[in-house]
C-alpha cells in the first residue's frame, strides 16, 4: 500500500504543473481584461503568448523548484551526496553528443510523419507559430532554451524519479514512467511523442549520473539545438529547399543521428565505468 502512494505520489509534478499553467494563464487572461478592457484584452491575451509562456515557466520553476529543495536537494546534503553526483565537464561533452544525435534523428521523425500525415504536422507547426516558439526571439529563447530545461528537468527528472525510487520502481520502470509523463504534459500527440524520446534520454543520463545536472544539460542542448539550427537551415538550403537537398540532408541526418546517439551513450558507459573504478580503488 505504501509503495502504491508513492506512485500515485510521482504523478503529483505534473498535475501541479499544470494547474500552475492554468492559474497563471487565468489571471494573465483577466489581468489584460481588467486593464485593457474585454476586446482589447483578450487580443493581448492572444498576441503575446510567448510572454505568457515565460510566466508560466518561471512561476512552475519557482514553485516547483523550491519544492524540489526542499525534498531532495536538502536531504542529499544531509546524507553527503554531492548533486552533481557523478556528472562532470568531461560528462558533458558526452551528453551533448548524445543530444544532438536526439535532435537529429526527432527531425527525421518529422519529417517521416509529416510525409504520413501531412494534416497533422501543419497543426502541430500552427500551434507552435501561436505559442510564439516558432518565431525566433529574446523570449523564445529564454522561455524554451533556459527556463524550460532547468524547470521541466526538476519536474520530471528530479521529482518524478525521485518518488519512483522510493516506490521501489526498478531503472527502466521509472525511466519509462517519467518519460511518459513527459509526454503527456505537452497536451499534443506530436510533441508529446518526441517529448516521450527526449524524456526517455534525459532520464537516462540523470539515473546513470545520478544528477539532475546531467538532465538538465541533454534537454538545453537539445532544446538550444532546436531553437537555434532551423534559421541557420534556412539560410542554407532557402525556406523551400529542393528535392535533392531533402534527401541529403535527411541521409546526412540519419547518419550523423545514429552516430552521435551511439557515441553517446558508449562514452557515457565508460565514463560510468571508469569513474566506478576509480571509487573502488
């Protein structure tokens, strides 16, 4: 019975993340009404949703990050574990190989789907020119490349595991169960399966590292990667790139994808390894 709480207790962040979302949506929502009236307001409301987007990130990360210290940070300084646990510099350049080849090879799940179920992809795409992440700009930036990391990583990789593992849940359990929750946070079926994938690696890496900083730096250099390469692409191959740069660029994808994800996860082994040998002598 006890370790049934505990998972009922792991879903816990994300409900509360989203009722965050919720209420500071709301009280944006009838803030501009009160000030600006209903018609004007609600035009606001509509057209500055990426600002609305940083709110709710730094309202999720202050609430739930003082949550996270005082349930997790507080009690490892107790015990006398370090937070970086075994992540260091050199573990980052791993995670960042491990990031890019995600990236990768999500673009090319894109793509795949799009060729499927092009209706679907447009959706996706429209939602994403609403919510203002599309677009290329100051708050973009700091809401998908800085806040997002760091607050959804407490949320998911942090507190979520961190209930797991005290129901008892084996490594891929929790791996799984995290990711999927995720997932379904981003209320969209595209999104929340590629979001499922990044949260499959980013658990991975923080349950290996035993960090949350190992988290946090797989989903900055994946989200980073996101917000920064498709302008550049643009410039490269032109907003409506031919045929043959499609291909190239799709193969070039897969094998750079394949290979940088396969080199990530085998350094990070060893790095894991050497470290396990360099703590038992």
């Amino acid at each position: 019975m006890k370790k049934l709480g505990w998972y009922v207790m792991s879903i816990v962040p994300l409900i509360t993340m989203l009722v965050i979302q919720i209420i500071v949506a709301t009280v944006m929502m009838f803030g501009w009404m009160i000030t600006a009236g209903f018609d004007t307001g609600m035009e606001l409301y509509t057209e500055n949703s990426v600002v609305l987007l940083v709110w709710l990130h730094v309202w999720s990360l202050l609430i739930t990050g003082l949550w996270y210290y005082l349930y997790v940070v507080r009690r490892q300084k107790r015990a006398g574990i370090p937070f970086a646990g075994k992540f260091t510099g050199k573990s980052f350049g791993f995670t960042v190989m491990l990031a890019f080849g995600a990236q990768l090879l999500v673009g090319l799940l894109l793509t795949i789907w799009q060729l499927a179920a092009p209706d679907m992809i447009e959706a996706y795409n429209q939602m994403m020119e609403e919510a203002g992440i599309a677009e290329l700009s100051v708050l973009s930036v700091i809401a998908t490349v800085i806040l997002a990391p760091v607050g959804e990583e407490i949320i998911f990789r942090g507190l979520t595991i961190e209930y797991l593992k005290k129901a008892g849940a084996g490594f891929w359990v929790i791996n799984v169960i995290q990711a999927l929750f995720f997932g379904i946070a981003h209320m969209n079926l595209v999104q929340g399966t590629y979001a499922f994938l990044l949260g499959l690696a980013c658990g991975y890496v923080v349950l290996r590292y035993q960090s949350l900083l190992a988290g946090i730096a797989v989903h900055f250099v994946f989200n980073a990667y996101g917000t920064f390469a498709t302008p550049v692409l643009e410039l490269i191959f032109g907003s409506e790139p031919s045929w043959a740069a499609v291909i190239i660029s799709n193969a070039v994808s897969v094998i750079l994808g394949v290979g940088l994800f396969t080199a990530g996860l085998k350094l990070i082994g060893r790095d894991l390894e050497a470290k396990s040998g360099n703590a038992a002598e």
